[in-house]
C-alpha cells in the first residue's frame, strides 16, 4: 500500500492546517513545518504550539492523525540538545536538506548542505550518531546548482541509520519552477536501501500514477500544494471517487478560517474545544455536521473575541491563500478576484457565496 502523507510546509502546515486536512480526508500521517535549530533554540523544552499533537498531554488522547517534526540546522551537534527534549516515545525527526530560501543556505542548513559529498555524508553521520537506532528520516532535493552529485549523495545515506529517505525532485537553483524530475526520485529509490518517498506536482490520483509508473519502487508520496489545493486529495490518492461541490468547498474553507482565527500560538490550550468538537464530525462527516462543526466554531470565536479579534487579519490572509489554490478546481467563475480583494472574512463569503459557480 503506498503512503501518501501530508508533506511540510513552512507558513502553512500548522497545527490548524494539519488538523482541517485530516478532517477532510487522511493522510497516512502528516508533517510539521521546520523547526529551526540554533545554537540556543529552543533552549529548555521543545515549542508545545509546533507540534502539540505530541507535546500537549491534552491533546495527544483527542489527535486522531499521526505527525511527524521536521527540523532545520547547520550544525549536527544541536540535535544532541533536541534528543533530550523530545518525548521518548517520539518515533522519528526528519531533518531538512531542501529549503531553497537565501535566508536558510547562507547560513548553512537546508538545501546547502548539498553542495559537496564530503560535507553532505559527514553532516549526516554526525546526525545520525545522537540517536540510538533509525529515530531520524531526511528530506532532500535533486541538488544545490545541478543534479550532477545526487546519485553520490544518495549513495553516502547510511540506509541502516535511517528511518527513510523523502526526494523533492528539484535542485535548488530551481526552486518550485518547472517540474520535479521523478527519473532522479526513481534513482534514489534503487540506490538507496531503505524506504523512499517522492516528491513533487503531485494533484491528482492520475498524477500520482504516472509518477509511480516512473518510480514504481517508492514506498509512498508526500503531496503539499496539492493538499491546499484539494484538502480532500488522501481520499482521491487512496482510491474514492471523490467530488466536492462548490458549496460543499465553501463550508470547508470557513471552517479552515475559523480554527485558524481560534488558533492562538500563545495559549494553544485554548485550542482544546475545537478538538473536542470536531469528534462528531470526524465520526460522521456529512454535510450536516459540517454545517454544525461550522457554526459551533463561529460561536467559540465570538465567546473568545478577545484574542481572535488579535487573530482576523491573519486567518483573513491565510483564508485567501487556500482560497487561491482551492478555486483552480472549479470553472472560470471561481476565478474572479473579488473574494481575493475583500476587507474582512463576512465580505470575503459574501462574495464567494455570490459567484454562481458549477460545481
Ligand atoms: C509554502 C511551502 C512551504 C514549504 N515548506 C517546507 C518545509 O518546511 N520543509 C520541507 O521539507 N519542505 C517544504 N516545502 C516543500 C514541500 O514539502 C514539497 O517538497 C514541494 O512543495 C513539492 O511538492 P508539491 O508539488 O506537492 O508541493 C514547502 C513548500 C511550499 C510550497
């Protein structure tokens, strides 16, 4: 069975973001964004509000979805500090050898620890070594400049110390442009061995297919834009045939903009009601309970106006951006800029509600 897992983004795959896809569909398990290690961060214990599926005792009994951390460093010898502050029964960290960003490689981490073999095998063994047994997976893509080192920097993976390896399917140098070179994510899964898991374009149950067909020795897939696009691409992906109306996408994107206005980093406790009331609908999710889901977080929000009245021009902002990857799925209405350009979220499902749109 191939796993299709909800991939990391960072700025988008928060915990309120994690938690919407896995009412909508399921993700054979989810990631977090990169956590950044630096030299004092996080110094005494890991952030509870990055991944409070795990580190928030409240919330581990309610979590009905499987996440995975994603950490970021230049430095290997951090991960000694973050050994100790994970829970112990944290199976595995995933360590991000991909981020493109100039902020991110002119400081050592992500994609540019790609640059040479030698720095690349002597980053990962070190990595390795703070861990007992396989606790860590990595993340990489095809290169920095070119693809031209990839095979060796596969082939220097040390598959026994490694729970799995994921390949974005670009070089940095080309950042999200073009597509992902599934050729390259087939190499890495005859030469490396150890779980593979591939990377890239991936929006559709025919796309993963075609893909599979290039690299048909993956274990799995990590889909990201194509989750924000359709937030119900795991059910497509695992074999239902799956059509979401217009209407139906609408009530999924309010509810998306209400637990992200809930969402509060500084007391992710308050958090708690949000979970407790999405089991119903999670145990029945037609398109009553969703339509009662709704409403019940519009009345937390306005019992807790305070801090999410803090929260509206955020979630306004973050509900426009599903917003924009979510209205490619429906004809050309959908595409008009009007719910793009509104003021406030009432304005926003105003103008949504306007578009007559088929489905
Ligand atoms: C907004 C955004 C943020 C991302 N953040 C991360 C990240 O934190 N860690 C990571 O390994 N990859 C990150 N990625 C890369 C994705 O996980 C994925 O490998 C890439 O987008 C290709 O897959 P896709 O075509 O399914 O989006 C990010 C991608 C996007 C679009």
């Amino acid at each position: 069975m191939i796993e299709t897992i909800l991939g990391p983004m960072e700025g988008v795959s928060d915990f309120p973001f994690r938690m919407w896809v896995n009412l909508i569909s399921k993700p054979t398990s989810s990631y977090t964004p990169f956590l950044r290690l630096t030299e004092s961060f996080p110094h005494n214990e890991l952030p509870s509000e990055f991944w409070p599926e795990v580190l928030i005792p409240s919330f581990t009994d309610l979590v009905w979805w499987q996440t995975h951390l994603q950490v970021m460093t230049p430095d290997p010898s951090f991960l000694a500090r973050l050994r100790k502050q994970l829970p112990e029964d944290a199976d595995s960290v995933d360590m991000n050898c991909g981020c493109p960003s100039k902020m991110v490689t002119g400081k050592g981490s992500g994609s540019s620890l790609l640059k040479t073999v030698e720095g690349f095998k002597s980053f990962v063994e070190e990595c390795v070594s703070h861990f007992d047994g396989p606790k860590m997976s990595l993340k990489m893509r095809t290169g920095f400049h070119d693809e031209s080192l990839f095979e060796e920097l596969v082939s220097c993976l040390p598959a026994d110390s490694l729970k799995h390896l994921t390949v974005h399917g670009r070089t940095r140098e080309q950042k999200y442009s073009g597509y992902a070179d599934w050729n390259m994510i087939d190499r890495a899964s005859r030469i490396f061995k150890g779980k593979v898991f591939g990377s890239g374009d991936i929006v559709s149950q025919s796309m993963m297919e075609d893909r599979l067909k290039t690299a048909p020795k993956l274990s799995g897939v990590f889909i990201a834009r194509g989750a924000i696009q359709k937030p119900w691409i795991f059910s497509e992906l695992q074999g239902s045939k799956v059509e979401v109306s217009y209407e139906l996408a609408l009530i999924y994107l309010e509810v998306f903009h209400w637990l992200t206005r809930l969402w509060n980093d500084a007391n992710p406790e308050g958090f708690l009601p949000c979970l407790l009331d999405a089991a119903s609908l999670k145990s029945n999710p037609t398109l009553d309970s969703w339509l009662l889901y709704r409403e019940k977080l519009e009345a937390l929000a306005k019992i807790n106006a305070v801090y999410t009245d803090r929260n509206t021009r955020r979630s306004l902002a973050r509900t426009k951006m599903i917003w924009s990857y979510m209205r490619t799925n429906w004809n050309s209405t959908s595409m008009a800029p009007e719910p793009l350009r509104a003021n406030t979220f009432e304005d926003m499902i105003g103008e949504l509600k306007k578009l007559k749109t088929e489905s």
